[in-house]
C-alpha cells in the first residue's frame, strides 16, 4: 500500500515537459544499464549529446559489478588485489568498478551516477531468474519512477532486450526501465529506445528485425527495424583523421577490470550505435527522435 501511494504521489506531480519540447532544446538522457561498462553501447551518441548539444545524461546502474571476477586478473598489478579470486573480487570490485564507470563517464560527460547495487549474481540468459529470485525487482522499479519524476528526461537509452545469447542482467535492466516509464501517462512518458551495435560493413544492419522479448510485451518495438543510427566514423576532426571510435577507445580503456572490454576496439562490426522506438512510446514523438539524430550527425566540435 505504501509503495502504490508513493507511486500515485509521483504521477501526479510530473511536469509536463515532453509534448512541450522543442528540437533545439536541450535534451536530458537517463541510461540504465545493469553493469558498469555497459554504456558504452551509447558512448558515441552520448558523448555528441553532452558536448556538441549541451545535453544532460544520467546513468542508472542496476548490480553492483561484482560478478565480473572472471577477466579481471590482468588489472591485478594495477589494484594489488586477487581480482580472479571471487571471494576477493566480490568484497572489492564493486568499489573499483564504479571507479572505472566515473572514469568512463567523465570522457562522455555523465552528470549522474544512481547506484542501485543489485546482485551481479552470474553470467545467465535466463531473464525470469533474474527478476524472480535474484534482484528486488520493486526496489529497482520504484526507484526509476523517482528518478523519472525527479529529472524531466526526454530520453531513456537501453540495452535492445534480444532473446537469444543475451545476458540475463541486461534484459532484465531493460525490462524494469520500461516498466517504469510505463507507469506515467503516455504524454509524460521520455521516449525509450533500445541500443544495439552493428557494422557499417553489413548491408542489412539497419534492416535487422527484432519484435520484442518472448514474454514481455513491454518489451514490443514499432517499428521492427532500428530508426536512427550514429555512425562512430564521423569526424572529429576537420581532415577527418579523428573519430567518435576513439572517445569510444578511450571510455573502454577506463574499464581496465574488464579485459575482454579491451576486444571492443578492434572489432570493426561495432562503429554503428543503432536504435529500436519501443511500442510504448508516444508515436507522435518518433519524428523528434529522427530529427535529434540528424542534429547528432551534423554536430561538429
């Protein structure tokens, strides 16, 4: 009763900021990720948010980072600590993670870091043992919908929930982050869209279908085929010789516990951030969204 009353409390008392945004507003960003390092899937677009719109980004981290003991042995020397020992990484790598996360956001600007230390239990594809046995899904819930309500985001950047090889965590992050901006009328409602990496190389990157999670209707996109993309190649430079792959670079090297973040950087099927329009948003709103991606594609330093 007490956690329904709160809820009602906050729908009733947030602004109506969205249906009144103009494309040259600044845009304000809430990402909601389940690990740290997770962002960046978004680091390109987030980076060009903050520092050639003067946007906002916030982050929202579900887990604490402590299952991430399996590839931390090579940053051992840096820390000083057994990091591949899971009893010692358990008790430390919360700490250092979140060091590395700040890190990270200082190169593409986060503003705010929302903590919310969920069990990192295991690698899992299974979504409902996550939600069922792991985290306090109404804790993480509830704690989006102040946030929501405390800051007028206009956008809500996610992992793209897909069924299979995904982890479990970041579905689950997603599935609760839409469960949240559900909660509000649909015309208070920050457009949420899901990220997923692809290659410019791959003719029929932005053609990809995705239809939604089995099981979690929240999760239905509309349409099935990503409607924006931002390309890492673009410029940075006035010869062109710098890009966004390398603010990406630079984020990636921050997460030094994580050595298979390092992969990231040479894989040439990664320099397209691709965007899926979830089914709950406002329809209205998809033109908004196109229209911010060509300011994103035009902005120059």
């Amino acid at each position: 009763m007490r956690s329904g009353l709160i809820l009602v409390l906050l729908l009733a008392a947030v602004p109506a900021r969205h249906a009144a945004a103009q494309d040259t507003d600044p845009v304000d960003v809430l990402i909601v990720t389940a690990h740290p390092d997770d962002e960046a899937m978004f680091a390109a677009t987030v980076y060009a948010i903050t520092h050639h719109l003067g946007g906002h980004v916030d982050l929202a981290l579900v887990t604490d980072g402590s299952g991430g003991f399996s590839y931390a042995g090579l940053a051992e020397p840096l820390y000083g600590l057994d990091l591949d020992n899971e009893a010692v990484a358990r008790h430390y790598l919360p700490a250092i993670r979140k060091q590395e996360l700040m890190a990270g956001g200082r190169i593409i600007g986060l503003r705010n870091y929302f903590f919310l230390d969920q069990l990192d239990h295991a690698f899992t594809t299974n979504v409902d043992t996550v939600l069922q046995h792991v985290w306090d899904v109404d804790f993480v819930r509830e704690r989006l919908v102040t946030l929501l309500q405390r800051y007028p985001y206009d956008y809500v950047l996610v992992h793209l929930p897909i069924d299979e090889g995904f982890h479990g965590h970041h579905k689950a992050a997603t599935i609760l982050a839409l469960e949240a901006v559900q909660t509000f009328p649909p015309a208070q409602r920050p457009v949420v869209l899901g990220g997923l990496v692809g290659s410019s190389e791959d003719a029929g990157a932005m053609e990809m279908a995705y239809e939604g999670l089995p099981g979690y209707p929240v999760t239905a996109v509309d349409p099935a085929t990503p409607v924006a993309v931002f390309d890492r190649r673009g410029p940075l430079s006035p010869d062109g010789q710098l890009d966004y792959r390398i603010i990406v670079n630079w984020l990636i090297a921050e997460h030094k516990s994580q050595g298979t973040m390092q992969l990231f950087m040479m894989r040439p099927e990664a320099d397209l951030e691709r965007f899926w329009f979830f089914a709950l948003n406002d329809p209205a709103r998809l033109p908004g969204v196109q229209r911010l991606f060509e300011r994103l594609a035009d902005a120059r330093p």
